[in-house]
C-alpha cells in the first residue's frame, strides 16, 4: 500500500473512531439527562458512562449546557419529519373531506409510539428527556419553543380546519392538554401501573396511545364543536 493510501486509511479510522467516541458521549448523556435531569449529573459522569475521557467531552461540546442543547437537538428533526409525513399523508388521502379530528391526533401521536418501540433505547430515552423538559420552567419554554413550536402549528393548523367554528384560544387549550397527556406518558413515571394495580403498564405504549387518541379528539369535539369532524 502506499504511504498515502496508508495515511488515508489512518486518518479516515481516526474519524470513525472521534465520530463513535461522539455519539457514544451522546448516548451516555441522552440517558442520564433522561433518568436524572440536567442537574442531576455531571460532564464527568457522562464521560465516564461513555468510556472516554472528560476531556474529550470538553473537546466535542465545551460545557454541559452544551451538551444538553445537542442531546436535545439531535433527534428533534427526525421526530418532526416523521410526524409531518404522517400528517401529509392523511391529508393526500382525504383531499376531499380532510382528515378528521382523530386522524389528526392520531398522525401526531403515533409516531411517538412508533419510535418508543424501536429496538434503540436511545428514543425512549430521548421522549423521556422531551417530558422532562416540557415540565420545566426553565427550559420548556426555550428549547420545547425552539424546536418544535413549527410543527405543532401544522397541527393547529389541520385542527382548525377540521374544526372551523373552534375559536384559536379553544384550539390551544385543548392543545395544552394534549401536551400534558403526552409528557405524563412520555416520562413513564409508571404511576399508572401501581394505580392500576398492575393491570395497566406505562411501558405499554400502544395501550396508552390507543386510549390517549380518542379520548384527546373526544376533548377537542367538546371544546371546540361537537358537530365537526
């Protein structure tokens, strides 16, 4: 092999290897932040869930803050994008009529179920981590804001034809008990199991989801119309 192939294929392991070291940083404070909020770890912690050196978490993201932020942000437009593809596609198929209330709901929500129960903890871990912020104070607000508000509007957007007599101020109430209903799920609190007696499991997320998306369009009916769609 030639030397410069040979420094090539160096360089490109090299890259691999940083990349991997990256993600795996990224995974390790993905669930931690998950399990234990933004305060209840440390870079250090991070660094050593993820086999390397707190240095190297430096290197990559500088602060925790940092971190936090790219944690958040990594997955935020996959979600989105799978979210507003099953919206688009209820639409296409009811040109006609548009889609109604629970086809609505049901294209936001699903793919929150989708993606819990994929093979890769890292979704849950990461819906787990959207619950704990958009309980927050602090950063529900900033980060929930920044990142999803666009697609939320969408949605809105769909309700509001689906229900045009809704004033915008139902709209968004409803929509707020929506979201509350969603981060209790997403944070898998299992309140609902000893509640329950076991008989109901807050890691079954089709239940909840198979409950949560008629009794959320039976809401917005009540609310914002009882004869639309």
């Amino acid at each position: 092999m030639a030397l410069c192939d040979t420094v090539q294929a160096a360089h490109k392991d090299i890259e691999v290897t940083n990349v991997s070291k990256r993600d795996r940083i990224l995974d390790a404070a993905e669930a931690l932040f998950a399990e234990r909020g933004f305060d209840g770890v440390t870079l250090r912690q991070i660094a050593s869930s993820a086999g390397v050196d707190v240095a190297l978490a430096n290197y990559h993201f500088g602060k925790k803050l940092e971190l936090f932020n790219a944690v958040f942000e990594r997955r935020a437009a996959l979600l989105n994008q799978s979210r507003l593809d099953a919206l688009r596609k209820v639409q296409a198929e009811q040109a006609d009529s548009g889609p109604s209330v629970e086809q609505i709901i049901e294209a936001f929500l699903r793919p929150l179920e989708l993606t819990q129960e994929t093979a890769d903890p890292g979704w849950r871990h990461y819906l787990a981590l959207i619950a704990y912020v958009n309980n927050s104070t602090y950063w529900g607000k900033r980060m929930m804001s920044k990142l999803f508000d666009d697609l939320v509007q969408e949605f809105i957007a769909a309700l509001r034809q689906a229900l045009p007599t809704a004033s915008d101020q139902d709209l968004y109430w409803c929509y707020h008990n929506l979201s509350g209903a969603l981060t209790l799920t997403l944070a898998q609190t299992e309140r609902i199991d000893t509640l329950s007696g076991g008989l109901c499991q807050s890691s079954d997320f089709q239940a909840a989801y198979d409950h949560m998306i008629p009794f959320v369009a039976a809401g917005f009916r009540k609310v914002c119309g009882a004869n639309a769609s």
